[in-house]
C-alpha cells in the first residue's frame, strides 16, 4: 500500500471524495471523506500479514468501537 493519501475512496459503488487523513492505527486507516452532500468517516483496512501481533475479526472489532462511540454521545 502506497503511503500517498488517496484521493477518492469507493463504498458499496458509491464514490467518495478523501478530505483529509485523520489517523492510522495497527489495523488501518481513517479518512474524513464527503459524497458531496454528507461528511463520513471511511476506514480503511489493512489485511498485511503481521508475524507479531495477531488480529481477531478486524470488522467486528471496529463495529465494537463504533458501538462504544455511539454510547459516549
């Protein structure tokens, strides 16, 4: 994967465009990105091979933050 920060990122078809990084953490990184009319958060996964570190269900690991999240509106 290319250290350059892209600058469309496509979900279920739909396009997005990139606004800005907002981090990268050991599972992936995180964009602000707009279709235009709304402002979302995009995650992008890595699925790189790690010998030193083991990961569970990345998906189901980011619904249990987002879920934490939502509890601490």
């Amino acid at each position: 994967m290319s250290n350059a920060i892209p600058t469309e990122l496509s979900v279920n078809g739909k396009n997005h465009s990139v606004i800005k990084l907002l981090g990268k953490g050991k599972g992936g990184y995180s964009y602000l990105a707009s279709d235009g009319t709304n402002q979302y958060v995009l995650k992008q996964i890595h699925h790189e091979p790690c010998s030193y570190y083991q990961f569970g269900d990345k998906i189901q690991s980011e619904l249990n933050d987002y879920n934490r999240l939502k509890k601490s509106e």
